[in-house]
C-alpha cells in the first residue's frame, strides 16, 4: 500500500502537542472586533484542544 500524503489545509491549521494532544485555533477573531465583549476576544485568542471521533480522522489527514 503506498503511503498517504498529508492534507496541507490541514497541516496548516492543526498543531500536534509534544503529549500528542491536537489543538487548532479559535473562529471569528478577524474582523467586526468592536461589537464583540472584550471577554469574548480574550477567549477567541486561546487555542482549542480537539477531542473525539474527529481526532482519528485528523490524525489520519496528517499522516500521523
């Protein structure tokens, strides 16, 4: 079977932790900043862990 290649939409915005852990980055903290609290800035600026079932098939993409 021949190797898989890596999804590079997906390389590009998922990062792999030294645990192995997935994290991505969060939605909607580009643009139309000034109706948004500052609250919800502050947590649009952390990243995200990924858990689940789509952890598998990212982990799958990746080539991992």
């Amino acid at each position: 079977m021949p190797k898989l290649k890596t999804h590079k939409g997906t390389a590009k915005r998922i990062k792999i932790t030294g645990s192995g852990k997935i994290t991505r980055e969060r939605a909607f903290g580009n643009h139309i900043l000034a109706k948004k609290s500052k609250a919800r800035k502050r947590n649009m600026k952390t990243s995200a862990a990924i858990n689940g079932k789509i952890k598998k098939n990212i982990k799958t993409a990746l080539g991992v």
